[in-house]
C-alpha cells in the first residue's frame, strides 16, 4: 500500500531529521511547529462507520502541531468533527521537503484543539497522504 510505505518514511524521516510544515484552511497558511506524528489505538475492535460520517479503524494516524496564530481560532469549529455533521479536511503540505517529499500533501481531519494565550494546540487524523 503507497500511502502506508509514505507514512512510514515521512514518521522515520520526521525522527532523524525534523521538516517543517504548512498546514491550509479556508485559503490560508499556518505554520505548524512542534509536530509530532504517532499511530493511537481506537476503542474499536474492528472497522467502522462513525455517526454515518466517516471510517475509523482500529488505529488512527495523528499529527500533534501547535500554530502560534491566533486568526485562525475563530473557524476552528467549522474544521473539527463533532461539532459537526459536516466538515471540512484540512491539507498540509511539507514546507522543506527535497525530492518526493516536496510534493506530498497530508490530508487530515481536526478531532481536538486546545487554546492557549498564545498558540493553539491540534490534534488532526491522517486521512490520506499522496503525492502530487
């Protein structure tokens, strides 16, 4: 599986040599800092349908990333599943990739965010990761 084989290296490069990513919501960049990709189990025993919204399996893919932004709390809400039937995938992209990895693309759905004074911290599902 492709996107399985590029998210096992993009985890293993991110370890050895951290990049630096971007991620794309309502035609806007955020710089994501302190990113940290990581496999969590779910509850689920096996594969299924989530509020007739979407499939979880049973593990999930995460970026953890802090965005030191405060512009783009405000429509957080309309990205995070939950509060919402209807939501939108967010896209980040690898901002110093070289080769391959200057034209990947992570899609990503946003399960939490916390904000603080100065940052807000996101918690985003790995939908799909490609190459463009």
């Amino acid at each position: 599986m492709k996107e399985t084989n590029l998210l096992a290296e993009l985890i293993e490069i991110q370890h050895s040599e951290p990049l630096s990513f971007s991620l794309f919501a309502k035609g806007n960049r955020y710089q994501l800092k302190n990113i940290k990709i990581l496999e969590k189990s779910t509850p689920l025993t096996k594969r299924a349908l989530r509020g007739g919204v979407y499939i979880s399996d049973k593990f999930v893919y995460q970026i953890r990333a802090i965005i030191f932004d405060s512009s783009l709390a405000n429509s957080l809400s309309n990205f995070m599943l939950g509060p919402n039937f209807e939501f939108d995938d967010l896209k980040i992209s690898i901002d110093n990739g070289v080769g391959k990895w200057s034209s990947v693309s992570i899609i990503v759905n946003l399960v939490s965010s916390i904000q603080k004074q100065s940052k807000t911290e996101l918690t985003m599902n790995i939908i799909k990761i490609c190459q463009e």
